[in-house]
C-alpha cells in the first residue's frame, strides 16, 4: 500500500508508483506522484521534492546508473534549470502522461 501524501485540495492525484530519488551521490527510496499540477516525490508523508508543471521546462527518458552502479531508464525533469532524476517503473507511460497533463489535455 502506497502511504497517502497530503495534496491540496484543488489538485488531484493522476499517477502513483514507487521510485527513487537521486539526492546528491545517494538514492531516497520512496513515492512518485503526479497531480493534474505537478510532481511530488515523498518518502511516506514527508514530500522530498515538489515541482509545478507550469515551470518544467523538460521531461525525457535516460539512461543513467543507479544503485550499485547499474544502469536503468530514469525520468529526467528539468525544473527552471534544476534537474531532478527518478528512478522508476513504466517511464515511458510516466512521459506520456506528464505530457497530457502538462498540454491540459
């Protein structure tokens, strides 16, 4: 079971799935949502990273390493020139939705 965040109530929950979150040289495992506002990353109801879809400039697929040093497709996002790096399942449905979400489709 997924642990609840707290979202505002004007925003509404899209996707849900576990991932990782790169922190500096280190991985946060945790939760990865999107709203029809934005990308939260949470471990259990602490949000780690925030980001609004009116200010994300990018969303792709890389390749990059992870843990132990293997190398698995992330969800890059590039935030007004921050980049933060997910690790988690079905990345490709993950861009294909933030796409919609963000075009307001």
């Amino acid at each position: 079971m997924i642990p609840s965040i707290t979202i505002p109530k004007n925003e509404e929950i899209i996707m849900k799935d576990q991932g990782l979150y790169e922190h500096g040289i280190s991985w946060k495992p945790g939760h990865l949502y999107l709203t029809d506002k934005g990308v939260i990353f949470a471990q259990g109801t602490r949000i780690i990273f925030q980001g609004n879809l009116k200010n994300l400039v990018l969303c792709e697929i890389v390749k990059r390493k992870c843990i132990l040093g293997k190398r698995v497709k992330q969800l890059r996002f590039v935030f007004e020139n921050r980049n933060v790096y997910i690790a988690t399942r079905n990345v490709e449905e993950w861009v294909d939705i933030i796409g919609q979400v963000a075009k307001g489709e």
